[in-house]
C-alpha cells in the first residue's frame, strides 16, 4: 500500500511537471471573445507637455483611441481637475469586426505579450518616448509596470505599430 501511494505521487507530479509548459504557457491561440481586450498606452517625452495616446482594442471590434496631454487620456478617474491641460482630450472610436481582431490579438501574443519579462537594472533606453501595455486574452492577464522599451524593444516596436494602425497624428495648428 506504501509503494502504491508513493509511485501515485511521484506519477501525479510527474504529469503535473510534463504539464506545466503547456499550462503555463504565454502562447496560445485567440479565439473570438467578446471578453478579450488589450490597452496600449503611448507618452512622447520629445514635446511639452508630454503627448499621450491610449488605444483600447476590445475583442468585440470596438477600438477606442484617446490622445492628448490631459491625464484623462490614460485615467479617465484622474482628479486634478486644476491642471492647465486638463481639457486637451480627443476621443476617436473606430469600428472592426470580430474577424478583424483576432489576427491582431494572435499577432501580439505570437511577439511575446504574455512571456514573462524581468527588468535588467543599469538599462538605459534613451527613446525619448514610453510603452506600457494591459491585456486580458482568453482569461490570461498581463499588465507592465515598468516601460516595454527598456524591456522588450521589439514587442515596443510592435505595440508602437499597433498604435499608429489607429492613432494618425495630426499637426497642431498654429494661431
């Protein structure tokens, strides 16, 4: 009975084990879902004030793109209310079919969305502009804190281009 429970253990950790890199897995393939969404939030440093974009894409086909130096851009709940730029928020929603947006998704998470990232300390990346990134695809959950560029330039790169698939900026005009 002992032997018996102990090869029960070491085969149920053993699958387990041969499991995990599936389980676990940040590739994966999208389906369509309703649920699935991803936000792309963009600062250039190189103007004053620092531009700002968010482009939300939800697995329904609603793209939301904000831009401006507002905080409303990236927090729609921000307080400071006093903040000379405070008004300066454009909104743009564009519509795609589900269809459109799963090759999107499945592109993003082909690149790396989901794969664990660890910060190299003494990383300089000196791009005059930040990346962050937040998604929920198929129940899996990533979200950056630190910015994609000093960790992953070529996911940057990418999400950047996703960005700009949405975001067309525009001159400002002159008085």
């Amino acid at each position: 009975m002992r032997k018996l429970t102990l090869c029960s253990i070491f085969l149920a950790a053993t699958v387990f084990c041969g499991c995990e890199t599936y389980l676990f897995s940040p590739y994966f393939t999208v389906k369509e879902s309703g649920l699935n969404w991803i936000a792309i939030r963009h600062y250039n440093y190189k103007t004053t004030p620092i531009q700002r974009v968010n482009v939300r894409i939800d697995g329904n086909g609603l793209v939301t793109v904000r831009e401006g130096s507002s905080m409303l851009v990236n927090n729609p709940f921000a307080a400071n209310a006093s903040d000379s730029h405070w008004n300066d928020i454009r909104e743009t929603r564009i519509t795609l079919s589900r269809e459109e947006v799963v090759p999107l998704f499945q592109m993003l998470v082909d690149k790396g969305l989901f794969k664990e990232r660890i910060k190299i300390k003494n990383n300089s990346v000196t791009t005059n502009e930040a990346i962050f990134v937040s998604a929920n695809i198929e129940s899996k959950t990533c979200g950056s804190e630190d910015d994609i560029f000093g960790i992953d330039p070529e996911l940057a790169e990418q999400l950047k281009e996703v960005t700009l698939m949405f975001y067309h900026p525009q001159p400002k005009q002159r008085r």
